[in-house]
C-alpha cells in the first residue's frame, strides 16, 4: 500500500543556495552524517527551519514572570483613574481621517 502521507506532503519546489568554505561543507556534512543518515538536504532543511522558527518565536512571544502577568491583570480589572492627558484626549474632536467603527 502507497505511503499515504508522503504522497499528500506538500512538495518542495522552490531552491534556496548559499556558498560555504570547504571547511564549513566539511562540517555540515559530518553533522548530517551524524544525524541525517548523511542527507546533507535534509540536515540544512532540519537546522534552517528550526532555527527560522526560534528566530520568529523569540521576535513574536513575549515571555513575563507570574508576578509581572499578575500586576498585568490587576491594572486591566482594576484601572487607575484617567489622567489629565487621557481626559484631554478623550474630549478632543475626533479627526476627519479616523473612521468610528461601532459594534
């Protein structure tokens, strides 16, 4: 029976090159001798999404303390009074260019 999820897999078209120094190709290849039953592709796909998704993760989620998340829900349950700023915002005009979205 045909392997049904390397069939529906999503294929890979398109290429992504980079030059390497002998010493890094040397080094690559060993790790994915290591790890990759010697696919160099696979070893570079492998690292280079992980590494990707690290990267986004870490721009993307914001980690706090479980104090610092606790001060947090206690200033949105329980909000300071307005300030003179926000009193002066809140009362000004709204500009011609800002469309008031209701619900």
């Amino acid at each position: 029976m045909p392997n049904l999820a390397a069939r529906d897999a999503p294929r890979r078209q398109r290429r992504l090159s980079l030059r390497v120094t002998d010493q890094e190709r040397a080094l690559i290849e060993r790790a994915a001798l290591l790890t990759s039953a010697g696919d160099v592709t696979r070893f570079v796909m492998r690292a280079s999404v992980d590494a990707a998704r690290g990267t986004i993760e870490e721009h993307e989620v914001t980690r706090i303390s479980g104090e610092m998340r606790q001060a947090l829900y206690d200033l949105l349950l329980n909000p300071p009074p307005p300030g003179a700023a926000l009193r002066k915002l809140a009362a000004a005009p709204v500009p011609d260019d800002v469309e008031l979205i209701e619900n």
